[in-house]
C-alpha cells in the first residue's frame, strides 16, 4: 500500500490468460504467456509505479528466457509478490445465475510452498451478480463471505497478507444506485463474517469494485458521481483498521478506471490508503502494442510504465485527462 503505487494483477489462470492473447490474435501456449509475463515483470522503472504484482500458480513457478524465477525478478526490483490462491467459482447448486469461489482444500500447505517461492501475500476472489431485482441473493453473499474469511485466517496463519477481493460484477442493465445498494451489502457481511472469524483487519487488503452503473445501463455516471457513490459504500461498511483498499478495473476501459480513480483521489484523504489493483486496464494497452511480436517489447513496456504512472498519479489525485492522448 505505498503511497502514489500501486498493484498489478498479472494473475489470470491459465484459461483466462488466453483470452487476453486472443485479443492479439496469439495462441494460448506456456511459450506466449511466459513471454507476456517477461515482458511485463522485467519492464524497466515499473518499481517506481507498481509495489506488488500477484502471480498465478504456472507463473510463480516460471522464470525468465534466462532462467530467473518470475518472484526473484520481482523482489530483485524491490516489488512484493503475490499470489491468486482461489481456484475458481462454479455454480452455487440451488441459486441459478450465482457462483462460490473453491479452493480452501489443503490452502495451507498451497501457502507454505507459495511463502518459500516468496509471495507474502494472496488474492482470493468472489464473485457478485446483479440482475434486477432478484440477484444477489443473500446466501450467495453471506457463503462467499464466509469462505473469504475463512481464507483470510488461513493467509495469515501462513504469515501471508490476505487480499479479499468480493467483485461486484459491472456487467448487466443495472443503475449505479443499485450497485451502491449491492456493494454496500457485500461489504458489510463481508466485515461482520472477517470480524466474526477475528481475522486481523490491519493486516489485509480489501480489493473491491467501484461503484458504477452496470456496463449495459442506458444512463452511465460522471467520474465525480462514481467517486461519491464509491466512497459513501465504503464509509458505510469498511471498517477504520483496514490496512488498505484496492481496485479492480472490471472490465472498464483504461481512460475510465484512471479517471475514476483520480476522481476517488480527488475526495481527499480517507481514513485507508487507496490505490489501483488492475489486470485489464494495465495489460491491454501493453498487449495491444506488443502483438506477440519481439521488436515491440521495448515499445510495449513503455506503455505499461506509462499506463502505471498515470494511475500512480490518479491514485494521488493528480492525473489530468487533457494531458493523456495515450490511454484510451
Ligand atoms: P481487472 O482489473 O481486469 O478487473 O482484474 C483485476 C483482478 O484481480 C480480478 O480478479
């Protein structure tokens, strides 16, 4: 959580990472996410904008073309490794449309072998669907909640700093007023069940949504409206001792989740440090000019190190979208 940094997700399962390279057109091979991932962890300066970078299972245990461990590429830079430990949501049996998260089964042996290759702390995401009035129901949201304190005592157990991330989903036709109503909720049994299992709230990070009209809602809000809403849901359910809040980009553009944020920033300071936590938002730009192709590396860590800085300055409030032309 330090100041004007922030954190990048470059956790994408196996699956997931092949959807960013079909965005390129690349086949979905050890070879191309390897090299995806050199690209990014060995981009030159990004310690100056990026404090940590979560990892995924085949990524913790890979390494450079030269045979450097992708954490000792990191921890060489002075960033902070990190690692995705849930593996995945599947249907919750009974509640159509809505998802639990798996993977407590032998989580603390998963975390002794993940601390020795250096993560010191993990990422555990849930996952929350709106859909009019019928989702979320309030099972999805309570189980989810338990399950991530239930993961969150087992982080720190391990010496691991736990990231709870519940994503409250940006997609569908819902208003922003819905998705503040949601997210409050969320958060708030997510506090009680965190309290309830006495996990040290000084000791993990929240990852969360912004507060946003669904992308498929006709009426979308200003940056200003979306910073209110984002931090009346947080005063309403996160509790003081929290060691720091980070967002996901979800599937917003690049220029809206540095816009959004420099507009959170904007609202001055908070009672938790406030900072990025993107997948998308920092790698597709980075994708869209590296193609898969070596001649682009350079040009393409330019731009992760550019994208990096003006979320690093919109996370201090200081980002001015007239003076961006890069990102879009
Ligand atoms: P996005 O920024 O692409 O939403 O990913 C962040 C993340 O960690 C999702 O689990």
């Amino acid at each position: 959580m330090a100041r004007g940094k922030g954190i990048l997700a470059a956790d994408e399962s196996d699956a997931s990472a092949g959807k960013r390279l079909a965005m390129v057109h690349l086949p979905n091979n050890p070879e191309n996410r390897q090299d995806f991932r050199e690209l990014l962890f060995t981009a030159p300066s990004i310690e100056d904008y990026i404090s940590g970078v979560i990892l995924y299972d085949s990524t913790i245990r890979t390494g450079t073309d030269d045979g450097i461990p992708f954490p000792d590429v990191l921890i060489a830079k002075g960033i902070i490794p990190g690692i995705k430990v849930d593996l995945g949501t599947m249907d919750l049996h009974g509640f159509k449309g809505e998802l639990v998260t798996q993977g407590l089964d032998n989580l603390s042996e998963r975390f002794a072998e993940y601390y020795d290759f250096g993560a010191r702390f993990a990422k555990w995401r849930a996952v929350i669907t709106i859909d009019d009035d019928e989702l979320p129901t309030d099972e999805a949201i309570e189980m989810n909640a338990v399950i991530l304190a239930r993961y969150a005592q087992i982080a720190q157990e391990a010496g691991i700093v736990p990231m709870v991330e519940p994503e409250v989903l940006f997609a569908g036709d819902h208003s922003i007023t819905k998705a503040e109503l949601v997210t409050t909720k969320t958060l708030q049994i997510l506090f009680h069940n965190l309290q309830k299992y006495r996990v040290d709230l000084s000791g993990l990070i929240l990852k969360s949504s912004m507060v946003l009209a669904g992308d498929m809602h006709n009426e979308q809000s200003t940056p200003e409206e979306i910073a209110n809403a984002t931090l009346r849901t947080f005063h309403m359910s996160v509790p003081h001792e929290v060691g720091g809040i980070v967002f996901l980009s979800g599937g917003q553009t690049p220029k809206r989740s540095v816009e959004n944020l420099n507009a959170i920033a904007k609202l001055g300071e908070q009672p938790w440090p406030i900072t990025f936590s993107y997948s998308r938002a920092l790698e597709e730009p980075v994708l869209m000019t590296w193609q898969g192709k070596p001649e682009n590396i350079s040009k393409a860590q330019e731009i992760l190190l550019y994208a990096s800085r003006m979320n690093s300055l919109a996370s201090l409030g200081e980002y001015d979208t007239k003076k961006d032309s890069k990102l879009n």
